[in-house]
C-alpha cells in the first residue's frame, strides 16, 4: 500500500495522483452520459469554505462530446494557469450541482 505525500486535499478525487488528460475525459463523459450539464469553473484558492467560483463562460448546455469541454478546459487552463480549475456537473431536474472535481492546480501547490 502507497502512502501518499502529505498535501492539502480538496474535492472530489484529490486522493488521487492527478488526472490524465485520458483521465478527465472519461469523467467527462460520465458526466454526458447522466445527462448532466458540464461546466468549467476557477479560482485563485479552494478553501473548503470557497463556495462561489468564478464560471469560465456559461454552462455548456449543448455539449455532446468529451472534446467540447476539454477544449474549454484547455482554454481555461491556458488563461488561468494560476488558478484552480474544476469541471462541475449540474442536474436540470433536481436544479443543482451534483459533481464535480479539481482538473488543474497552480504550479505553486
């Protein structure tokens, strides 16, 4: 068993090593695949009490691939390399968030 190094912990698979971009795009299709709404958020820090992100244009409400949104991350990331960057899913139904998960940390942490 791997102990991992000690590191502040954030959301949702931040016990794992980061997420290849492979990775991300099958969380992202997961996402797709529930029906759920997919966008792409940042902020300088992910305080546990940092409820209010900063949305990276509007939800992708017609996103029907897996590239779509990597692209928006990858934009994000490009923009905002110092930044934390999380993909969140959002249910129209139960009109909420029901996911979502770290896809970038800053080179500082």
């Amino acid at each position: 068993m791997q102990t991992l190094p000690k590191e502040r912990r954030y959301e949702t698979l931040s016990y794992l090593p980061p997420l290849s971009d492979a990775q991300i795009a099958k969380q992202i299709q997961y996402i797709l695949n529930q029906g759920y709404i997919p966008a792409v958020e940042f902020n300088e820090n992910s305080e546990p009490t940092e409820f209010f992100w900063t949305m990276w244009k509007l939800p992708l409400f017609g996103a029907k691939s897996t590239q779509e949104v990597l692209n928006e991350v990858q934009s994000c990331r490009s923009q905002y390399s110092n930044c934390y960057i999380r993909v969140v899913g959002f249910d129209n139904i139960k009109q909420c968030q029901v996911l979502s998960f770290i896809v970038h940390k800053p080179s500082r942490y």
